[in-house]
C-alpha cells in the first residue's frame, strides 16, 4: 500500500492526476472496500460498522473529488 501511495503522490507531483481525480478515484475505493466488509459481518460483528462508515466516507470522498473536478473545469 506505501508502494502505491508513493507512485499515485508522484504521478500527482508531476501533474499527471489532479487532486479532484485522486479524491474520486478514493472514493471509489473507499466505496468497494465497504461493500467488501458488508459481507463479512456473519464472521466479525464490527465489520458492518466499519463498512457504513467507510461507506460514508467513500461518498464524501467522491463528492469533494467532483466538486474540486468540476471548479477546475469551469476555471479553464
């Protein structure tokens, strides 16, 4: 994970990926983790917990990435 940190932190230092992207693409991620932890409430009862609240985050995520998206955009 410290690996992809540090490609996806110099791909942003080059201007390869915007800040609005990097936000969405967390998001998403954020979003399929917490769909994966949804399932696994029958083996560890905080795990659904965990998930709301990775589900929660993962929207707010993707909503900041589309407002910084679209800001950029009309900017331009």
């Amino acid at each position: 994970m410290a690996t992809l940190r540090t490609v996806v932190a110099a791909l942003m230092s080059k201007g390869v990926i915007s800040a609005g992207w990097y936000s969405i693409l967390t998001g998403l991620v954020l979003l399929f983790v917490a769909y994966l932890l949804s399932s696994a409430g029958d083996t560890d009862p905080a795990a659904p917990y965990v998930a709301v609240l990775f589900a929660v985050t993962g929207v707010w995520q993707l909503w900041r990435g589309v407002r910084l998206q679209v800001q950029r955009t009309s900017v331009r």
